[in-house]
C-alpha cells in the first residue's frame, strides 16, 4: 500500500524543511513547493496529492489566490490552510473558498499545534479516500445501470422475437429435441425431424416422428402457446397477474397447481354476469371476492313454474 502523498506549499524554506519531516515521521510522502503557481502546474502533470498544506502569506500568488485556481480545477482537492496568526475574517474567507481546515503554524513548546495539525492532516486523508470510494461507487453504479438498459433492450428483442409464430415454433421445435435426447433416443434411429408425408388432407410435414417397435409411428408436432405467459409477464401487479393463464405466484404448500384455477373461475363469474376480484394488503394475505347476479325471472325451469303453481291450486 503506497504512503499518502501531501503536498507542501510555503515560500519558508525552513518551515518548509520542518514540515517534511513532520509527515516523514508519521508515514507521509512529502513534496515541497515555494510558490502556488508550481504547484498548480505539477498538479497538471503528476497525480493530485491526498492533501495540500498551503501558506496563506506568499509573494505572488498568494494562499488564497492559490485555494481559489486549484479548487476551480481540482474541487475534491482538501487543502488546509496555514498561517502564523489565527484571524476569524481570514478563516472564514479560507472556508467560503474550499479550504478543508485552518492551522495556526505550530510554534508552541506544548505540541497542541502538532497535534491540531496531525489530525487536521488524517481527516483530509479520510475525505480524500471516501471522495475516491464515492467516485468509484458512482462509476460501478453507472455501469450497473447501462448494463441493466442492454438487458432490458435484449429482453424486449427477446419478447417481440417469441410473440412472431415463426420463432415460437422453431424454439419449439428445439424444445422437442432436447426431450428425446434427454431420453436417449437418436436421430435417424428412433425419430425423424421434419420428415414430409401424404396424408388425407395433402402434405403433412411434422415436427418429428418417432419410430416404435413393429414398424408403428408417432407423429409428434410441438406448440409453443407462449401467448398468454407473455402477457402475464408484462402485467404491471401480482394481483393483475393472478387472473392469467398459466401464472404461478410464490407457492405456500407442497401442492403444485396448473395456474388456470383462478382464470377459469373468473371466466365463468364473468359468463355468468357477475365478477372475481382480489385484493392484498401486506401482512394480511388476500381476499377473493366472487359477485354474482340473483338469477333472473326467466331462467327459472318449466318444472319449478308447474311446481309453483301446483302449490297453490286447489285440490279437488
């Protein structure tokens, strides 16, 4: 694992010198340089430093002037600002234009000011190395969303390319296949594919023919009714999926169904002028509701008319 690199900007060469072994003793890399401008222009040919510590008093280009270019270029630079004296309106100005801290040059013989800028130095590291997580987050995030649009776009073209009755019918076919082998039949020896024969009605050309013992034939042409799966597919809730063809939400016992109960069922209600409906609420389960008119007068049997009226005719 590589030292983090901090950069030193002071036109002091002493304190400069003081600095640098400053981080050399608490494993940094160090750079020096006199002037903002230097710094600026490494910065465009070399890595970015984990952090900057830069002079506010300096010929030229000064501190603030410094802050100002390099966050216009590098905005995730964290730079802390020093100076000798400890103003309010300077540190405010430094904050306003990017700086990450403001240390007062240590002088004092306690060390608290080794101290401020020992820890001032290690949470400018820390935000350097969650910027460049963020950043590579973002980037896996970016490539996880282009990949999934691909996929969505493949699963259309999937989709579309199983609702044309041509391809529904070749990967039927090579459904069928997969079968017979899985059985251990063999082309040529126990089946044909595609073989055309006379039949009663002309030409017939099934999908495959499998041969039996004693010269007999079963004549197999494979259907592949993607139709409704597909639009239970698509539907936009459980609850509207439920009632198609073929559909089976997560199971609750060990009994395998078809999926056609609940679509049949509804059929009927609705044959019958009434409905089937169901409704969920999370931690409750699901309610079906079956409405269903009172049968109408004309429906009723010539039986029951002549049972009626018998009820109320006198007995002779």
């Amino acid at each position: 694992m590589s030292k983090p690199y901090i950069a030193i900007v002071d036109d002091d060469s002493a304190f400069a010198s003081y600095l640098r072994t400053f981080l050399s003793l608490r494993g940094y890399e160090a750079r020096c340089y006199t002037r903002g401008d230097e710094l600026l222009a490494a910065m465009k040919q070399t890595e970015a430093p984990d952090a900057v510590l830069l002079d506010v008093m300096m010929p030229g280009l000064d501190g603030m002037a410094t802050l100002r270019a390099l966050k216009a270029t590098r905005p995730e630079a964290q730079v802390i600002m020093l100076s000798g004296r400890n103003q309010a309106s300077t540190i405010v100005e430094a904050v306003r234009a990017g700086a990450t801290d403001y240390v007062v040059k240590p002088d004092d013989p306690e060390g608290l000011g080794e101290i401020a800028l020992d820890v001032a130095i290690k949470n400018a590291i820390e935000k350097t190395r969650l910027v460049s997580e963020l950043s590579e987050l973002r980037q896996q995030l970016k490539s996880v969303n282009e990949t999934q649009a691909k996929l969505h776009d493949a699963t259309g073209s999937l989709v579309s390319a199983l609702k044309a009755p041509a391809v529904r019918g070749r990967w039927g076919e090579m459904q069928l296949r997969r079968v017979v082998e899985l059985a251990g039949m063999l082309d040529h020896c126990d089946f044909d594919e595609q073989t055309t024969l006379a039949g009663v009605d002309g030409r017939l050309r099934p999908d495959m023919i499998v041969h039996l013992p004693g010269g007999r034939r079963i004549v197999v042409d494979a259907k592949t009714p993607l139709g409704a799966y597909l639009e239970a597919r698509e539907a936009p809730d459980d609850q509207t999926r439920v009632f198609e063809e073929f559909v089976q939400l997560k199971q609750t016992s060990d009994v395998q169904g078809t999926g056609l109960g609940l679509p049949i069922s509804r059929r009927l209600a609705e044959l019958l002028g009434g409905s089937l409906n169901v409704t969920s609420v999370v931690g409750e389960g699901s309610r079906f509701a079956l409405r269903l008119p009172p049968r109408p007068p004309e429906a009723v049997t010539l039986s029951e008319r002549e049972l009626s009226a018998g009820a109320h005719e006198p007995v002779g």
